[in-house]
C-alpha cells in the first residue's frame, strides 16, 4: 500500500474520531480488528487492554464520546511504512492537562485490522 493511501485512511480517521461520526470511523475498521489501549485496561481492567471486533470498538468509543464531548485529536506526525501508520497526535479535553499520544494502525485491503496506542 502507498504511503499517500495510508495517510488518507490516518485522516479519515481523524477527521470522523474528531467529528464524534462513530459509524463513519467504525467503517474503517475491519470487522475482526483489534484495538489496544491503556486507557482501555485502566476504564476496563477485566479487559486487559485490548478489545476485539466492531461491537467492542462502538462501545468503547461511545462511551468515550458520551463521557468527553470536547475530546479532541491533533495530528503531530504521521509516518507510513509497509502496511502501517504511526500516528503521533496531542489528546485534549476541557479541564484535563494536554497528552501526547502514538498509535500504530495496522491496515489489510484499505482496513484497519489491528491499533495500539501508546502514552505516558
């Protein structure tokens, strides 16, 4: 996959994670992705991190919706290699302290089949 194609799908994504379009983001997804975050494991212990399949990624993400309204990704640097992109974003919310955020989206046949995000 081109580098151009897999930053077209890391702004597609923020542009719908940003919008709170959680059918629009869900549809870049594969229907068996994975997603991990710590995040995730510290709202969710019982999960470990990681979730599994489009019905686990509408809840997390609209519970995230739901409980941060003013949450919002800017896009620092992406860098496209093979079949991923490493996304380096700020995460900001009203009334919390700024955090810097990557993520790894792994993509199969214009899909996201696997995310991991890492922060401190």
């Amino acid at each position: 996959m081109t580098p151009e194609k897999l930053q077209s799908i890391a702004f597609k994504w923020f542009e719908s994670f940003n919008n709170k379009e959680l059918e629009k983001l869900l549809s870049l997804y594969d229907d068996d992705a994975e997603h991990f975050s710590p995040k995730l494991k510290l709202r969710h212990p019982e999960t470990n991190g990681l979730v599994k399949g489009k019905q686990a990624l509408r809840e997390w993400w609209q519970d995230a919706f739901n409980r941060l309204p003013s949450l919002n990704y800017k896009v620092t640097s992406l860098t496209a290699n093979g079949d991923r992109i490493f996304m380096e974003y700020t995460r900001t919310v009203e009334g919390e302290e700024e955090m810097f955020i990557a993520e790894v989206l792994n993509i199969r046949e214009d899909k996201i089949v696997a995310s991991r995000v890492y922060h401190g």
